[in-house]
C-alpha cells in the first residue's frame, strides 16, 4: 500500500507552511541564461539540504542525479514542461514524465503547470484529468503552477488575473497552488481568501537586495499565504548567501 496523500503533505508541510526551492528553470529559459552560475544538481541539492527547505521542486532527469538526498528533504517532481525554443504562442505545458516514475525517482508529490487564459487552456485541462487519475492512484499530492496567460490577459502579474486561476486551481483539485505575487498586499490577501488550499508564492523575476525578497515574504505571510516556493532568487547567489537567505526566509514563513 502507498502512504497517503495526507501523510506525504504533512512531510511537506508540518505545520501547514512551507519554503519550497524551485529548481525547474534550466527546461523552461535554458542555461545560457544562467551562465556564470552553477547550475549543477549536486550544488542545488546542497543549498537546499543546508538551508533545510521543506522540499525541492526538480524535474526526474534532476532527481535522478540526487536521489540520495531524498531522505533528507522532500523531493517535488516537475511532471509537465515547455521550452522557450517553442513560439510565445504556444503557451502549453505537456506532460513529459509519468507519476509513476516520479513516485519511483523518490517524490513526496509531484508539480505541474496550467496557463489559465492560453489559447491552449483547453488541452491542458484535458491533460490534468490524466495527471489526476494517475495522482489519485499514487495516492500523490499535485502542487499546481496556476499561472495566468494569453491575449485576453493584460499581464500575468495582473491581481485579478491571479485571483482567478488560483481559484480555478483549487477547483479542479490541486492540493497546493503556486502563483505570482500581485504586488501587493491588499490584492494578494483577496487571491489567498478566495483560494480554498494552501497558496505558495512562486519568486518571481530576479531580486537584487536580500531584504526586498525577505519584504514580499513578509508581506504575503502576513495576508495568510501558506509560504513560497523561490528559486532563482536564492540559487543565483553565491552559496552561503544563498543558504543563509533561505534561513531567514524560513524564520519567517514558521515563525
């Protein structure tokens, strides 16, 4: 028999919060964007480990190469993926892993993306009904990207906008939703009211003072959200700047 769903949540989230590292980005923008960084899976896994995140968010290819942290942290398995090679008008995520082989690679739970407003809406919710058979047989959590998009859309940082597809995300059964910051508190405490699961705050695009990434944490804690799942904000430092931001943003998050 597998553990439960409740039970692998609870190892994420112990005390219904969590500080989630997200390590996805190298499918979606490619390396190049990060040259002068090291990207490597071993370095991610030791920043997250040393910096006692609650879980890392890591395509299989990436948990493959790090499955002996697995008992150390919780892994969260990316099981839908696009590129940027493909035209800005194709905005779909397809699956590229099964849940079978993310339960298999170690994963606690497993990720995935819906642009909610792409032209491709349609063909993703299709692919979430498969996403949820599968997770509802693994006994699997799904942390769901409910991320606006699309010509209708004035912006994916749009409150409104973020309102809905968090909303829509709790609807169609994710377990945890992961979606933008919308800048302020005000707006972000209706997205967090009217989202009936856990909201985790995604990074966002690259923050250059420590203490503007610890702000936007602060803030959204204080509306209720249930923590942030940060990436490129904690691993483009250097390594113990990074390990010692992940701490206070911890401090925070559990406090």
């Amino acid at each position: 028999m597998f553990e439960s769903k409740e039970k692998k949540l609870r190892e994420i989230m112990k005390d219904g919060k969590a500080v989630l590292l997200a390590f996805d980005h190298a499918v979606e923008h490619g390396p190049s964007v990060y040259d002068g960084i090291d990207i490597s899976p071993e370095r991610i896994a030791k920043i997250a480990v040393d910096g006692k995140v609650d879980g890392l968010i890591v395509h299989v290819g990436v948990a493959r190469k790090i499955k002996n942290i697995s008992n150390k942290i919780p892994i969260i398995v990316k099981i839908t993926a696009r590129t940027s090679l493909s035209p800005d008008e194709n905005q779909i995520q397809q699956i590229v892993t099964s849940v079978k082989e993310a339960k298999e690679v170690g994963a606690k739970a497993i990720a995935c993306t819906i642009y909610f407003g792409s032209e491709k809406e349609a063909e993703m919710f299709g692919m979430f009904k498969e996403i949820k058979q599968e997770a509802n047989k693994y006994k699997m959590p799904i942390l769901g990207f409910a991320y606006p998009r699309g010509k209708k859309i004035k912006s994916k940082y749009d409150a409104e906008a973020i309102r809905y597809a968090a909303r829509a995300g709790a609807e169609i059964g994710f377990d945890i939703v992961k979606t933008y910051y919308t800048g302020d508190k005000e707006s972000f405490s209706k997205v967090v009211k009217d989202c009936f699961v856990p909201v985790l705050v995604a990074g966002g695009p690259k923050i250059s003072e420590e203490s503007d990434v610890l702000k936007i944490v602060e803030d959204v804690m204080s509306v209720g959200a249930a923590g942030v799942a940060i990436g490129r904000n904690v691993w483009m430092r250097k390594d113990e700047e990074a390990i010692n931001l992940l701490k206070e943003i911890r401090r925070i998050v559990h406090k």
